[in-house]
C-alpha cells in the first residue's frame, strides 16, 4: 500500500500547488485552442473547414500542449530542487513517476474536454458519434504519450538545453501513438465507421501503453540517480 | 579481435568488390527489371539498421543498469551506425520507389516507421552532445525506448496493406536471388561490426585521454 | 524498522561530472554524537560532499557504507533516517507553511502528525503564519521552515548546507542550541557553512574542503576563523589521507 499512498500524495500536491496558481492549466488550454485555431487557418478551404483534417489537429494540438505542461510541470520542480527532496524521501521511486503521470493525464483530461468539442464544432466533424470508442482512443493515446513524456521530461531536468530536447527526444517515440490515435480517430469519422479499423488501433494503443508504462517504471529509477 | 580487424577488412573489402559482380549474374525481377537490383544494397543496409539499432538498445540497457562504460561506449557507437546504414536506406529506397513506382515518397508504415527510428537514434546523437554531463545515461533510456519501438515499427506492415514489398517476399526469393542477396548481407553485417568495433575503440581511447586530463589537472 | 546507524564511512570517494572532479578521493569517518563542520572557498565541491553523504549522487568510484550498509541494499529504509537541508531549500512556494509540512509528514510516514507539526511551527516562529504561501515569506522565515522540513522525521543523519544563511541573532542561537541537542541525542550532523564563528565550540572537528580534496584544520591557537585563514594559506593541499 506504500506504493498507492505515495502515487496519491504526490498526486493530491500536485492539484494542491496547480490550484493555487491554476498557471498550468490556464496556460495549457490557452496553447491547445489557439494550437487548433491557428491550425484550422491552414485547412478551411473557402470557408469550409476540411474536415479529413480534424483528427490530425486534434491530436497534434494535444502533442503540442502536452510537451508544453510538461516543461512546466517539471520546471516547477526544479525550481527550489523539490524534485531532489522527494527522490531523497524513504518512498518508492516508481510511486513517483506514477504520480507525476496521475497529474499529467488529469490536466491532458481538462484539455481534451474543451478541445475535442472545439474541434467537433470547427471542423463540422460527428466525433461524437461513438462516444465511447472515441473516449477509448483518447485515453488510450494520451496515457502513452504521457507516460513517456513524464518520463523523459523527468530525467531531462538536470539536463542542458532541456527546453528543446525534450520534444526532440518525445516526438519521434510517441509517433505510433499519434498515428494510431489519428486513424483510429478518423475511422470513427468516416461516413460508415470503421469500427474494428478503430478497435485495432486501440488494440496497439493499450499494447503500447502496458509496454512504455512498464519500461518507464522500470527504468525511472536509474535515469533518475546520478 | 584486434588481430582479426585487418584480415577481416580484407575480406570485407573483397566482398563488396564481388558483390556487382553476383548481382549482375542473378536473374531479373519479372516486373521492375533492371530497378530492382537495388535491393540488394537497399534490404541489407535495412537489416544491418535494425541490428545496429537493437545493438544498441542492448548496451544502453546493459549501461542503465550495471553502469559498464564499456557497454555505454558500444552503444554510441552502434547509435551513430544506425543513423549512417539510416541514411543509406532512406536514399536508395526512394531511389527504387521512383524508378518502381514514380514517387520519390510513399507515406507507408514501413518507410514512415524507419524514418521514425532513424530520427529517434539521431534524437540519441544529439542528447549525448548537447545534454551536458551525465546525459550519457539519459541517452541510454532513450535507446532502451527506441528499442521497445522496434516492433511496434515492424509489426505494422503486417496490420496494413502497404506499397511497400511485404516482409514475407525473403522466403520467396527466386533460387537465383538468395545466393547474392545473403552474400551482400554478410558483407554489410561483416562491414558494420568492423565499423562498431573500431568506432567503439575510438571512444575507449577518448575515454582514457580524459582520464589522463582529469590527473595532470590535479 | 529502520536501522539506525552508528557512523558513516567514505572511502576514497571520487565525484566526477563530465570533465570536472568535484571530489577527489575523499575519506571520511564520522560516528554518532558527532558535529562535523565541513568549511572551504566556494566550488570546493562542500555541497557535492552533501550530497553523496545524502544518497542523492553515487560517488563516481569509491564506497560510502553505513555501518557497512551501503545506499543500494539498505534502500528506502536508510533515506528514512538521513535529514538534508539544501541549498535550494526543497519548499513548494505555492503551499503554505502547515501544507508543506503534511506533505513531507506524509511522504516520511510519521504519525502524530499534527502536533509535529505544530511543535515545528512553534520552533520556526512561524505559527501565525501557517497558512499563508511560502512564496511571500523573507528569507530568514523560508531557512527556518526549511529546517523544520529537513528534521521533521526525527533523522539520524543531519545534513545541513549553510543553514546559518539568512537567520538573524535569536535564530542562529536557537539553532545552535538545536544542533548541540543533536549531536547530544547521538545524531550524525555534518553542517557546511561559511559563518565559522557560529559553528566554533560547537563542532567536534572541522575540514576543509578545497578543489575536491578533504583536509583537517590542525588544531593550533586561536579561533577557528584564524585556523582557516592559516590552512588557506598554506601551498597546496596535501594528499588525502584518512581523517
């Protein structure tokens, strides 16, 4: 159980600090609607929004605003070094990278939950034709980019020039999830929607997830220490 | 393997000296003729990519978790080895795809995906140069992780219909084929662990001459 | 539950990052009910020392053992008995005093969690101001907070980088007298500090550290200010030997 209590400690501060500043989250949101918005001026052809492109926005702009909340996230540890404190702390560090992620995946969840409609709206794309698959996929998706995300954004703290490594070190490994999110998406838009096509992509989502989830747990304590 | 090193180079040499002459005497493709002789040069350099590519997965891992500065010297070296044999399959592909199909580019999974980790080993390259000290072992999780991606990378030609030659086509080589086609896959496989040996000791020796700087400054 | 040591030994302990030797062979043995004052111009690599004593850097080769246990057998359980106060004073500006300290009360699993914390607020003089965000206190009110966070688990260990920085005279007595009860009750304390007249009287021995390399100010007439000044003095440092 010590494991649990420290994921839910770290977790519970995290919310704690974000909701005294609400910096993050704020700014996160901001990024991802402009992110769409300025997107959307490259595909409305006509005033008539194309809407093949939608899946590929939406789950660009949360790439985008992800890496961006995660710079912060871990910039504000480093700040007054807390992150040297709770690796200095008799907890299990794994516990750690898990909370981290716990916090991540629930900004991404505020993000996604004023996007995705946006999107719908903009793009005159029926997203919500199967809620639940579509829900499935974001899930899915954004656990896997999160989860290396975290990670790496976690080991580049001490790093130099940590400000552009880390998309540069994120994006290329987080492409199968961008791709898989993006078609799977799209078979869910298509006139006569593709089902299992979706389900497949799930399918590689979740695997990808179990995979990158256990490698970043398994590995977060020796990239950690120096 | 420091004696074998000339003999071998040798050999390599050789090989890639005889290795025109094999293809020129196998048969034709039925449909691209000429074009498809390519493939030759173009699957092995992929082959020996994906080696390389798990090489040095292996040894990031290997330094991650034992801390052996040898294993983390391979893997630099197998890193920068992936992004040359990289560099040739991502040319001589389009090459091919422009006389076989006539698009320089196709975004199919499989090139798509070898572009992926040719820019995540590259990602590797520039972490170990521009991450300050101790980037090293971040370099080394890096690897672990492009490593893990190989297959997701492998596994989706097999989920798509593709442009691209299914992985399957090797088995069903024509008889006149496989004897060139296996003969220039030593070569390369012979030519990369002697380029990984000699670029592993280049950094074997940097190692001490920083050794050695670190005492004279005392 | 948690073993609690007796003495902390370092041998030969080498720190290297990149092309710069922070430690160069540094030897070291402190025992329990010890004060050690760990004195040295700046970059001598005193925080680095910290660290490795703190299990937060390996030692590029050499062995750190705690009553022979090292760092990666004895585990979670051995940071539960090391306190490190450092530089940068690992508080969360957002969160409050009280906050601050349930979270770290919390993370080190100690129970009677409200009056430690209480009792630590009270030490800290900081008791009407426990709930307003540390991000508007002086500095002197965040060291004395920090130090409350650093002791808050009753360590065996005590590691304090500088810990004199920013209090004014009541506090740097209280703090004295704090770390003489420390070392009193059988703690390890290691401080690093520059205000070498606080730590004079108090501290058993006293090293100095420079480029990396550990030497023990001689015991000779007058203070220990003076005895730093002649050590800084002399040509250069000699070979590291076991102190």
């Amino acid at each position: 159980m010590n494991f649990v209590q420290t994921v839910w400690l770290v977790v519970r501060k995290d919310v704690l600090v974000e909701a005294r500043s609400r910096e993050i989250v704020y700014t996160t949101l901001f990024f991802a609607v402009a992110c769409v918005l300025v997107f959307a001026f490259g595909f409305v052809n006509e005033g008539r929004p194309v809407t093949d492109a939608a899946p590929g926005i939406l789950w660009i702009a949360i790439a985008f605003s992800g890496t961006l909340a995660l710079g912060r996230a871990f910039e504000r540890e480093r700040q007054n070094e807390t992150l040297r404190a709770l690796m200095i702390a008799p907890v299990d560090r794994p516990a750690l990278y898990v909370g981290k992620l716990a916090g991540i995946l629930l900004l991404l969840t505020v993000v996604e939950v004023i996007v995705v409609p946006l999107v719908a709206l903009l793009f005159h794309a029926p997203l919500f034709s199967r809620p639940a698959l579509l829900a499935a996929l974001l899930a899915a998706g954004t656990t896997g980019f999160a989860a290396v995300g975290t990670l790496f954004a976690a080991m580049l703290v001490r790093a130099r020039s940590r400000d552009v490594l880390l998309p540069v070190l994120l994006y290329p490994i987080t492409i199968p999830v961008i791709i898989a999110g993006v078609r799977g998406t799209a078979a869910l838009l298509q006139a006569d929607v593709d089902v299992p096509m979706a389900r497949a992509w799930l399918s590689m989502l979740v695997l990808f997830d179990v995979v990158f989830v256990t490698l970043a747990l398994w590995t977060f304590e020796p990239l950690m220490t120096e | 393997m420091r004696r074998l090193f000339l003999p071998l180079t040798i050999v390599a040499a050789g090989m890639f000296m005889c290795a025109p002459f094999l293809i020129d005497g196998a048969p034709y493709e039925s449909t691209m003729g000429l074009v498809q002789k390519i493939f030759y040069f173009h699957v092995p350099s992929a082959m020996t990519m994906f080696v390389s590519a798990i090489v040095c997965g292996v040894a990031s891992a290997v330094y991650l978790f034992k801390g052996r500065p040898a294993a983390d010297r391979l893997a630099a070296a197998a890193a920068e080895l992936t992004s040359v044999f990289g560099i040739i399959v991502l040319v001589t592909g389009p090459l091919w795809a422009r006389k076989a199909w006539g698009v320089w580019w196709v975004w199919d999974e499989r090139i798509t995906s070898t572009f992926v980790l040719w820019l995540i080993f590259n990602a590797y390259l520039l972490l170990r140069k521009y991450g300050g000290p101790g980037s090293e072992r971040l370099a080394a999780g890096l690897a672990v992780f492009g490593m893990a991606n190989v297959p997701f990378v492998y596994w989706s030609v097999n989920v798509w219909r593709t442009l691209h030659p299914k992985t399957t086509v090797v088995p069903t080589l024509q008889p006149g084929m496989r004897g060139p086609f296996w003969f220039c896959v030593t070569a390369f496989l012979l030519f990369y662990v002697l380029a990984l040996s000699a670029r592993a000791h280049l950094e074997a020796r940097r190692a001490e001459l920083e050794t050695l700087y670190l005492d004279i400054e005392e | 539950m948690a073993p609690d040591f007796s003495s902390v030994t370092l041998t030969d302990v080498t720190r290297t990052f990149g092309r710069r030797r922070a430690l160069h062979r540094v030897s070291l043995h402190i025992r329990a009910g010890e004060l050690v004052a760990i004195v040295g111009p700046n970059g001598a690599g005193k925080s680095t020392l910290l660290a490795v004593l703190s299990t937060l850097l390996q030692p590029t080769s050499g062995d750190i053992r705690y009553d022979g246990l090292s760092s990666a057998t004895a585990g979670p359980a051995l940071r539960a008995r090391i306190g490190l106060l450092g530089h940068d004073l690992y508080l969360y500006p957002e969160l409050s005093p009280a906050e601050n300290l349930r979270f770290f009360a919390g993370l080190y699993r100690l129970d009677n969690v409200h009056e430690r914390i209480a009792a630590a607020l009270e030490r800290a003089d900081l008791a009407d101001r426990r709930d307003d965000a540390v991000a508007g206190f002086s500095r002197g009110m965040r060291q004395r907070l920090a130090l409350e966070r650093a002791l808050l688990h009753d360590p065996r260990l005590v590691l304090l980088d500088e810990p004199f920085t920013g209090l004014d005279d009541a506090s740097a007595r209280a703090l004295r007298d704090r770390l003489a009860g420390l070392r009193a009750g059988g703690c390890l304390v290691v401080v690093i500090t520059h205000d070498l007249d606080t730590v004079d009287g108090l501290a058993d021995r006293a090293l100095m550290l420079q480029k990396g390399r550990l030497m023990e100010l001689l015991e000779c007439q007058g203070s220990l200010r003076e005895r730093y000044r002649a050590a800084l003095a002399d040509a250069p440092p000699p070979a590291a030997g076991r102190l």
